[in-house]
C-alpha cells in the first residue's frame, strides 16, 4: 500500500483474488517428485506481492509442516535461488540478510552497505535494525562498528540511527548557512572538515538538502558531487556521493546501480537481484522511466530472471562514438606541407607528425596522401616508414590506412609465417559488422592476390576454421530479433552446451552445426533475445556456459562473438585492460585497437573502461607507455575520464 496521499509507484501489487492455501498447494505441486518446475515457481511469486507471500509461507507451515523457504532452497540452485529466497523475506529482514552477508567472512561489502543505508527512510531503518536482531541476535550498529573504520564508519552509523529530519518546513536562513558550512569545511579549508560534511548530509531532512544543495552551486560555482570527490576519498567518498544522490533522486540513483549492474562483462548479480526486490513495492516505475529516459547502452541482464518477470528491460540504442572527428577548415595541401617540412633535413619533428595525422579522420588522412603525392612527387607512407621507428611507426602508418587495409593487414601478419596468432583472427572477425567484412575481403584480395577465406582456410582447422571462414562471408543477418526462432535457436545452443532438460533427436554434428551457424549468421539484436531465452530456459548465462563445455580456440571465438553481441565497447575496453596491466605492455594489441576503433566507438570505450576497472584509459596509456608514441595514443585517447 502507497503512503496516505502518494500514488503507488511499484510494480508489484496484491493479487486478485488471492488463496494462501491454493497458493501453497501450488508451489508444493512444482516442487514434489524429481525436478522442479522453475517457470510455474517464477509465475506464482513474482505476481504476489510481498505481504501475501508472507502468508503463503503460513498457509505452507500449516497445509505441510514444512518451511517454504527451506524447501526452496533445497529444489533451487544458483542465482535464481537467491532471486526467489529474496522475494520470500520481508523487506527488513531481506535488507538484513544483505548487511549480514556484506559483513560476514573475509573483506566487506562496501558497496552494499553504502547502496543500503544511504538509501533507506527512517522507518526503514528502523525496521531493519529489530529486523537484524530479531534475526541473528545481534547489535546491527556493534557489528558495523567493528567492521568498518574512520569517517565511513561513523557516517554509517550516523545513517544507523534513523534520525534524518522530516520536516518539510524549511528555513531559508538555515539552507545558506549550512551551504556556507559545507563550503568552509571543504573547498575553503586547508584540509577538509568531514565531521561538517557527516552532520549535514546524515540529520537534515531532503528538501533542506536539495535547496541546500543549490545554494552551493550558486556560492561554490561547482555541484556539491565535484568538492565531494575531490575533497573525500575511498569508501566515505562513495557513501557521501550515494547520499547525495538519493537526497536528489532515489529512482535515478537505483537507475544509475542497475545500469552498472548489467553493463559491462558480466552481469553483478547480486546487486542486480537486491535491487529488483527491495524497490519493487517501492518504487520500481520511477527507476524504470528514468533509466529508460537517460541509460545509455544496450543492458542484458545474465541471471535474475525477475528482470523478465517484473521488468520488462527495452534495449535502450546508445550513440557510438569516436574520439577522433574530421578537422574543421581541413586542407590537405597545407597539411602535406606540415608533414614533408617535419620529414625534411636533419631530425624529424615527430609532434608536428602526431598532431597532423591524429587529429584527422581517415578519409582526410587519404586526402593527404593524394596532396603529397601531387605537391612533392614522393609517397607519404615510404617517407613516414623510412623517419620513424618502433612502436610510433606503427601506429602512425596504421592510421594512414584505410580501415579495410589495416585489418587486412593485421589478418595477413596473422597467418603467415611460423604460427598464427588465432587471438587477431578472433578479434577482427568477431567484432567486424557484414560491410566491415565485406570491405576486408576486397582490400585483402587486392594488397594479396589470394582470398581471405583461402588463407584461413588453410592455416585453420576444425570447427574454428569453420567459424572463421562463416564470419568472413560478411553474411550475418541484419533484421530485428523474431521471438518465436529465438526461443528454438535458444533450445539448440542448451543442447550444445549440454543444460537442455530434454535431449535432441539431433545428432552431435547437426547440433553442432546450427550452434555455430546461429552465432555467425543471426543479427545482434535476434542474438540478444536467443541469450535472455537461454537464461530463462537454464538459468545458465550462455557466455559461462560456453566457458564451462568449450576450450580452446572455438571457446575463445565464440565467447568474443558473444560479449561483442552484449557490449562491443565493453569487450574492447576488457582486451585494452589486458594489453596493459601486469609487467610489459601488449602494444601490438593496444595500437591496433586504438587505430582501428579511434572513429567508431573509442568514446564508449573510455567509458566502459573506466566503469570496469575504475580506473581511465587515459591513465593507463600515461603510465604504461612512454615518449612519442605515449604522446600519440593519447592524442587518439581524446581526453581524460
């Protein structure tokens, strides 16, 4: 039930026409005999809302003399017994049980509790702390104490005591006093005053701190977030900024946790679950119109099938960018000029070289070539091979190329000589759209005088060759998902993968067969909805379930088909991590990316990255790479995160 005077903003109501004993039956039905039946526990849970749910589990205890939720747990597996588990608690108790297990063991959840206290009413709070020591028998705030330190523990536990004011009358004096405060005590101190910062944002009521939060930006000349950040660090940073953010918008905060949850590689299942089943009956429609109104990317979730059920998730088209654009007031003359004058005479001025070439498109950069040609009567890229050296040589005389000509390139260093180097050929033909492909074969041919097909045909063998030389047909459907032949190519890809509950009258070869045709051949958008149904279907994400049956090379490229289909920007930002952390730097694999995505997608990429790894790929490239060829690939970067 929605407060007195505010309208219901979740998305799970009472059942009409609800029978706790018809109810209790009917899971008792689904759960009785060899198996479970998943979808029928699904259907019945998630329509009740949580407060019947409590009495199906009385009317269970009574019809049974069985616990529901131990039976539950003991037929479910996985995420969705945990999905499920959470729906049966009462919120208190459910937030409780999150807290117990941030706190329990080795390390803290952080995350958990910041996302939890910073988020919750009064009452909430309330409830959650009788809830805890009804539960586990122990002090919720001691237990807090002794797991945490410094100013996040006594902001927790200033959050703790449910003491925030609410009282909607505000004093005009009071929101520029307490700006006034918070700016002294940060930006205009030598220093920075947290025990300022800890009692305004923990006891003042929210519409105090929105206007409050205007009032500094009028007098700070900067929102309160940015001094946050740079005032504050580690985990009190975090809960200060989560604070904030729920003082301003609780559903665009629960927006903002749920599109990180489901971005990237891999899904943050637990969050994902806490969040579906606290907000629920809260305010679960705010959060979706507002990640609908403002999420960017495309966002799958891997295991909590209530996004199915509660949710219905709309792949949200998010703007691909590059990070390199054509130059305003281009001349390709004048440029051909720049680049032969820092060519000419003794040394090279390989700054005036990387401002030129990084700061053009490509297209441009074919101007160029041309006007050198015509103006000087000598070939740009021979003069640029014969000035430079090393690592900036090949990233300087990548980027002259046409896109098609330097994955041609890539592929043939690939697979000639001794070896080949499968992880290129995985990359480029995994991540390469139908025209993208279309455009290689035709470059590859023309600098080879051979097919591309031909010559993975020959240094390849077995099933990856022939993903490969399917991926190099460029014959990759491109129309819409069709939601019936998702849920067959769904059934096919569980069988091959062995988590089918019933087996196929196919043999193993055929299985095989449609397996990889539908990965190499069914557009992204059709494939997403094949990934959702396979979760639905096996409670298995398909790129785990890949990583578990499969080894080798076939694994390595089907598993990049797959997290390209979910996130290419994330999958890219993943490999360029890689290329750097450790000792040594993998600048093969760091120049090609940075070349070949710096006008598709690199902007996206410096966001995924930074997401992922919580550090800027901005960062990384400045401290992992040096001199010139350091200054270029930041050149390419475009900026800091």
């Amino acid at each position: 039930m929605a407060p007195h005077g505010k309208v219901y903003r979740g998305s799970v109501k009472d059942f009409q026409g609800f029978d706790a004993n018809q109810d209790a039956e009917a899971l008792y039905n689904a759960m009785k005999g060899f198996g479970s039946d998943k979808e029928a526990i699904l259907d019945l849970i998630t329509s009740r809302s949580n407060k019947q749910r409590v009495e199906i589990c009385q009317a269970y205890k009574s019809l049974y003399g069985k616990d529901l939720i131990a039976d539950l747990k003991y037929e479910l597996t996985g995420k969705f017994e945990r999905l499920i588990v959470s729906l049966m608690r009462p919120p208190a108790y459910g937030d409780a049980k999150e807290i117990k297990d941030a706190i329990s063991g080795v390390g803290t959840d952080e995350k958990c509790l910041i996302e939890i206290l910073a988020s919750r009413t009064n009452q909430e709070i309330h409830d959650l702390v009788a809830a805890y020591k009804d539960a586990y028998g122990r002090d919720l705030e001691a237990d807090i104490v002794g797991d945490t330190s410094g100013h996040f523990k006594k902001m927790l536990v200033v959050l703790l005591q449910g003491a925030r004011e609410e009282d909607d009358v505000v004093s005009e004096d009071l929101v520029e006093q307490d700006a006034k405060d918070l700016l002294e005590a940060g930006e205009l101190k030598w220093g920075t005053d947290e025990a300022q910062f800890i009692y305004i944002l923990g006891r003042r009521s929210r519409q105090h701190l929105r206007l409050v939060f205007d009032e500094y930006l009028k007098i700070a000349g900067k929102p309160i977030e940015r001094s946050i950040r740079g005032e504050l660090s580690g985990d009190f940073e975090k809960l200060m900024l989560a604070v904030v953010k729920c003082i301003r918008s609780t559903a665009e905060y629960f927006a903002e946790r749920l599109y990180k949850a489901m971005k990237g590689l891999g899904t943050r299942d637990n969050t994902l679950i806490r969040i579906m089943v606290s907000r629920s009956e809260i305010d679960m429609l705010d959060i979706r119109e507002v990640f609908r109104t403002n999420a960017a990317g495309e966002f799958f979730p891997e295991a909590a099938q209530v996004a199915y059920r509660m949710w219905e998730l709309s792949a949200v088209k998010v703007e691909l960018r590059g990070t390199v654009q054509p130059a305003g007031d281009f001349n390709d003359d004048g440029d051909a000029q720049v680049l032969r004058k820092a060519m000419k005479g003794l040394g090279t001025d390989e700054g005036a070289i990387i401002e030129v070439v990084t700061k053009r498109s490509n297209a441009q950069r074919q101007q160029i070539l041309k006007a050198y040609k015509a103006h000087y009567g000598r070939d740009l890229m021979a003069d640029l091979k014969s000035e430079l050296s090393g690592s900036l040589a090949k990233l300087i005389l990548g980027l002259m190329l046409t896109p098609a000509q330097y994955d041609a390139k890539q592929l043939r260093k690939a697979v000639e000589g001794a070896g080949t180097d499968e992880s290129v050929l995985i990359e480029i033909m995994a991540t390469r759209n139908n025209q993208e492909i279309k455009a290689i074969n035709e470059a590859y041919q023309e600098a080879y005088h051979k097919s591309l097909e031909d010559d993975l045909s020959s240094d390849t063998s077995g099933h990856f060759k022939r993903i490969l030389v399917s991926l190099a047909l460029g014959n990759r459907d491109e129309g819409p998902e069709n939601h019936t032949q998702a849920h067959e190519d769904a059934k096919v890809v569980a069988e091959t993968l062995k988590l089918a509950d019933v087996s196929s009258n196919d043999s193993s070869d055929s299985l095989e067969t449609r397996f990889l045709s539908i990965l190499c051949t069914r557009s992204y958008p059709h494939l997403r909805r094949v990934f959702q149904e396979f979760i639905k279907m096996t409670n298995h994400d398909v790129e785990h379930a890949i990583k578990k049956r499969m080894s080798g090379d076939v694994r390595d490229a089907f598993v990049a088909i797959v997290r390209s289909v979910k996130n290419k920007p994330a999958f890219f930002a993943d490999k360029l991590y890689k290329s750097m952390k450790g000792a040594g730097t993998d600048e093969r694999t760091l120049t090609r990316i940075m070349i070949s995505r710096s006008e598709i997608d690199l902007f996206n990429i410096r966001g995924e990255f930074i997401d992922l790894f919580d550090k800027s790929l901005h960062h990384m490239i400045e401290k992992d790479t040096s001199g010139d060829y350091r200054k270029a690939l930041l050149a390419l970067c475009g900026g800091e995160d």
